[in-house]
C-alpha cells in the first residue's frame, strides 16, 4: 500500500476512534465493518490508536 492511501486509512481509523471510543483491540470493537478493517490492516490501526493516545496525553 502507498505512503498516501497508508496515511489516509491511518486518519480514517483516528475518525473511527473518536467516533465509537478507544478499543484496545480490534476484538473490542462492536461495528462489524470497522471490527473487519482494524483486524485486516492491524499496522495502521495500531498507529492510529497510538496517536490518538498521544493527542489524549498532549491535552
């Protein structure tokens, strides 16, 4: 996957996350459409939650 559609799908899971709350694993998320995509592209939803913790903790 390119660094763009990498970035864009990283910024689609930060929306994801501030919409449904922090899960900890994809396992822990109750929509199934984004329960599929965080468990399909694990890299760029771990990257998403971290940075969304890093936002928390900056605040």
């Amino acid at each position: 996957m390119s660094d763009d559609k990498n970035t864009q799908l990283i910024k689609t899971f930060k929306n994801m996350i501030q919409d449904f709350g922090m899960p900890r694993t994809p396992a822990d998320i109750a929509d199934p459409d984004f329960r599929s995509a965080a468990a399909a592209h694990i890299d760029e939803f771990d990257e998403a939650r971290s940075e969304c913790e890093s936002d928390l903790t900056l605040r």
